[in-house]
C-alpha cells in the first residue's frame, strides 16, 4: 500500500543545495495526469517529521492519503525536501537548509524552474504565486515555520498535522521518564551518547533512529541539541513564538493546525495554544484548529475526508485550498 501512494506520480531528485560536498536534496513530484500537458501548476511543499531526528521525504508510510489525494485533484506539484538531522547538526543549520530551499525553489536562474525547463517534463512549470506549505510532526514546525518566516506574499497557507510547537517547552527540555511516545520504554542514555560528533545526516528510514529521537525528549536533551549554535549571524528565529513575534496581522497565510487529544509523541494542548495565540495576533479568521478526542500521533492516515467521519478535515482542507489557490 505504501508503495502505491506515489505510484501516480514521476519522481525527480536534485540537489537544492550543497554544503561540504554534501548534497541535500528535493524531491519533486509530478502527477503522471499533467506530465504531457504544458502550464504552469500550484505548488505545495511538504515536510516530513521525525522530531528533526529521523525521517525522510519519500518514506511513502509517513505520507497521508488525504494529501496526495489533495496534489492529485488540484492538480499541483508536490515538492519534498529532505534536511539535515539532529544531533549531528544543530536546529540553526536545519532551518538555514529550510531557507536555502525556499531560494532555490523561487531562483528564477538556478533554481527549480530552471531545472523543470531542462527535465523530460520541460512544459510543467511552477505557478509560484499558488504555495502551500503542508507538514506532520515536526515537519508540521516547519510548515508553521516557514510561513512565518517566507510570509504570505511566498505561503499563502499552510497545514500542520499534530505539530511540535512548544521547542522551549518542559517536553523537550527536561527528563522525565513518564515521557513514553508510542509506549517506548525509557532509552539508555548511551544510545545518545554514541551519535554525539558524528557526521551530517540528511535522511533516515524513521526506525533506524527513532530510539535516537525518543531518547532525547525522554533525557531532556532535545532543546539543548537543537539550540546549541544559537540564531546564528542571521538571527534566525528557532522558536515559533519568537517568528510570530516579527510579523502583523496581514502578513502570514491562513493556517489548518489539528491534533489528537491523544497523542503520547507531541503535546497537544501546544498546538491548541499556539492555534489562540495566532488568532489573537493575526485574526481569528487566519486560523483553523481541530482536536480529535483521544487520537494518537499520526491518526490522519486513516481518515477518509469524504466520510461523515472525515468532514472536518474535508472543511478544512476545502478552506485551504480556497487560500493557497485565491479561489
């Protein structure tokens, strides 16, 4: 079943970036319906989760039905890019590659649209004034993170599936071995040990190090690897509520934030939080929340958004598209 969650599309690689001979790549994803049909197509962006641990963009189980149905009937290009992971880097050189993506995907010269032009689907090209953004878990962050940082004039909307809101939060901060993402039992404190120094990682199949990221929020290491280079020359703002602080009402796109009131992995009530706060700043028609009572992390891979069952991820995906699309 995974395998065929990207059976509708062709699969392009390249490299947005490269960083001490370390390639760093996107993934672009192109519906097999409009590969033969020249124009210009919306975008939508997608990060992947994995508590910026582990992951990757094209591990087909992480993908949720409801957002390739959401490519496929736009249509629109799906564009993944992978990042470099904690601990080997830090959370100023992951966001830095989320910033150098956005340049690459928007470089007029060298950039996505120049490499579309020269590929076997040389008629497809990018309607850049159609982005979305879309993202679960900590990919959700960077979902919220780069419509905050790129602003509305580049992400008109924007989508975070149970996402890590609170970065200077209790929950990635302090040790605390009640924490159990998933039922984990407590990680030995070695298993972190033994990555510290190592070289980049850019993607991982999740499992490969999912003890590694269990063990950091469990050891309350997280925060402390992820902000240990600081904001950098740049000032980059690591926290979102650091990012909203710099923007007014007017100058982000509408944001879709739901959660299970479940979820054992990633708070909920952050989101629940960071969905008033961003209404109270932005407008309360910027923002949409929904909580699933007693759901667990990554529940939305079951729903069906054109069930009964499924109507309120139909209604805010409906709202979504009308945003990043301008219809």
């Amino acid at each position: 079943m995974a395998d065929q969650k990207l059976s509708h599309f062709h699969v392009l690689t390249t490299p947005y970036k490269t960083i001490e001979g370390l390639e760093i790549p996107a993934h672009i994803l192109i519906p097999k319906s409009i590969a033969d049909k020249p124009g210009k197509y919306p975008v939508l962006v997608r990060f992947h989760g994995g508590f910026l641990v582990t992951g990757a963009a094209l591990f087909p189980d992480w993908v949720a039905p409801w957002s390739i149905n959401l490519v496929l009937s736009t249509p629109s290009i799906l564009v993944m890019p992978d990042y470099r992971l904690l601990p080997e880097a830090s959370g100023l050189e992951i966001l830095t590659d989320i910033q150098d993506f956005w340049s690459w995907l928007q470089s007029p010269s060298n950039g996505l649209s120049s490499y579309l032009s020269s590929s076997p689907y040389s008629g497809v090209d990018l309607d850049l004034a159609k982005i979305g953004t879309i993202g679960d878990s900590a990919g959700g962050f960077l979902s919220i993170w780069s419509s905050l940082s790129q602003g509305k004039e580049v992400v008109k909307a924007a989508i975070a599936s149970y996402p890590m809101v609170d970065l200077r939060g209790k929950w990635y901060a302090e040790k605390d071995e009640r924490k159990k993402p998933f039922g984990a039992a407590l990680v030995e404190e070695e298993v972190i040990q033994k990555y510290e120094g190592g070289k980049w990682v850019v993607a991982a199949t999740p499992m490969d190090r999912v003890d590694l990221a269990v063990g950091l929020v469990q050891w309350g290491k997280w925060r402390e690897v992820y902000e240990r280079d600081g904001e950098g020359k740049d000032g980059f703002k690591l926290f979102l509520e650091d990012a909203m602080e710099g923007r007014g009402k007017g100058e982000v796109g509408w944001l879709f934030a739901f959660h299970g009131t479940g979820d054992s992995a990633v708070p909920w009530e952050e989101t629940r939080d960071l969905v008033g706060r961003w209404g109270e700043k932005f407008g309360g028609d910027s923002v949409m929340g929904v909580w699933k009572e007693g759901l667990e992390h990554g529940f939305d891979d079951s729903v069906d958004e054109e069930s009964e069952e499924g109507k309120w991820l139909k209604d805010g995906l409906v709202r979504f598209k009308k945003e990043w699309l301008g219809n």
